[in-house]
C-alpha cells in the first residue's frame, strides 16, 4: 500500500513530531514555487538522511554507507535499494550532483516523456518537477523505514511507484551549453585557455541571445 504524503506526515509525526514538522516545512516549501525548486529537494534528501541515520542508529557513516546498512538490516527490499543507490539515475546520485561545481553540465530527461527534452539542473523549474515526480514515493520510503516503531506497524510497498520512476542523465559540453544560447563559443577570446570550471560558469552566466531574437522580431526590428 502506499500513502498520501498528508498520512505520511500524520504517522511520521507519531514516530517523531520534529520529522513530521520537518516534513510539513518541506511541503510548504516546494509550494512555494518561485525559486524553491532545488530547496526543496535538498531539503527533502537531508530528511530522508537522517531519518535514515536514526533508524540504523549510525550518524557517523556517508549517505552510501548508511544505505547499505539499511539493505543489510532488510529495512528496504533491491528495487528501494537501486531508486537510492544507483549510480546512473539513483537519488543518491542525483543529491551530489546538486553540490557540483558544474551542474550546469548535467541534464534530466524524463524518459516517459519527450526522450530528446533536457531539463537543466540549474534551473528551479527541474527542481520542481522532479520533486513532484519523487516526493510521495521518498515520503512513503521513510515512512517504511520507521513504520517497525510505530504502536501498529503498517504495510508501506512502493515498488510500482519506484517502477515507473524512469529518467536519464545527459551531460552536455559548455560549448553546447553557449550553442543552445545562440553564441558561437569560437568567437570568444581566451576560450580555448579557461578552466573548464570557469567555462561551464561563463556558459551558464550568459543570456540566451535567442529570446532577445524572438523579441526583436516580435517588435519588429529584425526580419
């Protein structure tokens, strides 16, 4: 069975009021949809860690660490174990990429979607949408992982959700990154002799020149 995050939050709440309100500020805070996109996914996966940490009772150990033990103690089953731990698309995964230097560089695609869209990791939108896709099943995961705590121990079983989480990672240069902003990477100075960090920050700093295309043409200044 799986859970509304509202009942989530209520059982949550029983095993611990501070993670339940924690959970309620991490819902409050992904509706506030402004510029709180990767907020709320951060938020949500420091959440999810420590409520992971207090169930093992290791506070000490990395994420991936912590995950395993989490296997071996048979909290979680292999497909909750690979929607964590899997080094291609995995949550883990997807949590360090947000404290990368050049998240420019990486690109979600959902694959029951348009397989050719990127989604930037840079941009809050990505981060809204992913937290809608992850959120109730990362909810209802730490509600299993606790759910042996509570006065009634309920049944929490997510394969299904887990299952049809389908995405991809595609990374992309800093010259494609210029390109689909409408700039030829080859016509700036000193490019060839900067940092790759340094790129990827130019790349990502730099207006797109298409929409001041599409709004010249709108206000008729370019035919």
């Amino acid at each position: 069975m799986i859970y509304d995050k509202g009942e989530v939050i209520d059982y949550i709440w029983q095993y611990s009021k501070y993670y339940g309100n924690l959970l309620i500020s991490c819902e409050e805070l992904s509706k506030e949809r402004n510029l709180n996109g990767h907020a709320s996914l951060i938020y949500l996966f420091n959440i999810l860690e420590n409520i992971i940490k207090s169930q093992i009772h290791d506070y000490d150990s990395s994420f991936v660490k912590t995950i395993d033990k989490l296997k071996s103690e048979n909290y979680i089953n292999n497909i909750e174990y690979e929607f964590l731990n899997n080094k291609d698309n995995g949550i883990r995964k997807i949590r360090n990429l947000l404290a990368h230097a050049n998240l420019s560089k990486y690109n979600i695609i959902f694959l029951s979607e348009d397989k050719e869209l990127l989604y930037p990791l840079t941009e809050n939108e990505t981060g809204i949408k992913f937290y809608d896709l992850i959120s109730k099943i990362i909810f209802n995961l730490m509600l299993k992982i606790i759910s042996s705590n509570l006065i009634i121990p309920i049944s929490v079983d997510i394969d299904k959700e887990i299952k049809k989480f389908n995405i991809t990672i595609k990374e992309i240069t800093a010259e494609q990154l210029l390109e689909y902003k409408g700039i030829d990477y080859k016509t700036l100075k000193g490019w060839n002799e900067m940092p790759e960090i340094e790129k990827y920050r130019m790349a990502e700093n730099t207006s797109d020149v298409n929409h001041y295309v599409q709004l010249f043409q709108m206000m008729g200044l370019k035919k």
